[in-house]
C-alpha cells in the first residue's frame, strides 16, 4: 500500500502525522487506566481492613466508597 503521505515516527508512541495528538490521546487512557487501578488497590486495602482498625483511623466501612472516590472531608465528619 503506498501512502499519499510520508509516516515518520520515533519513539514508540508518536507519529508526527498526527501531531502527537495520538500520544495525548494514549497518555489520557494511560492516565485513566492508572488512576481507575490506584481506586481499586485503595478500595481492597480498605475493604481487607477489620471495623476496629477502620475505627482505629477514625473510618467506617460506609465512608470507603468516599474516600475512594475522592470525596471524603474528614474535617466536615460530623461522627467525632
């Protein structure tokens, strides 16, 4: 097949073709994928934890979805 266009790379995720579009691209699912497999390691450290030792952080085991998506404010924890 032969290209209209020269496709000139280097490294192993940029083609000046596009930009480095392509590499924001894969960098942004990169990202994602990291950040959506950081939240899962939180939520199994958390979930293994017993209620005494959630208690003994000042937690219980509904404020885990919180703190896992991010919105857990300690400081606006009414429970103290």
């Amino acid at each position: 097949m032969l290209l209209r266009y020269p496709i000139t790379s280097y490294g192993s995720h940029h083609v000046e073709l596009t930009g480095g579009l392509l590499t924001r691209f894969e960098d942004f699912i990169i990202a994602k994928f990291a950040k959506l497999k950081e939240k899962s390691r939180v939520r199994y450290e958390l979930d293994i934890m017993s209620d005494r030792e959630l208690a003994d952080l000042g937690l219980q085991r509904t404020d885990i979805a919180l703190i896992v998506d991010g919105t857990y404010n300690a400081e606006q924890d009414q429970r103290r």
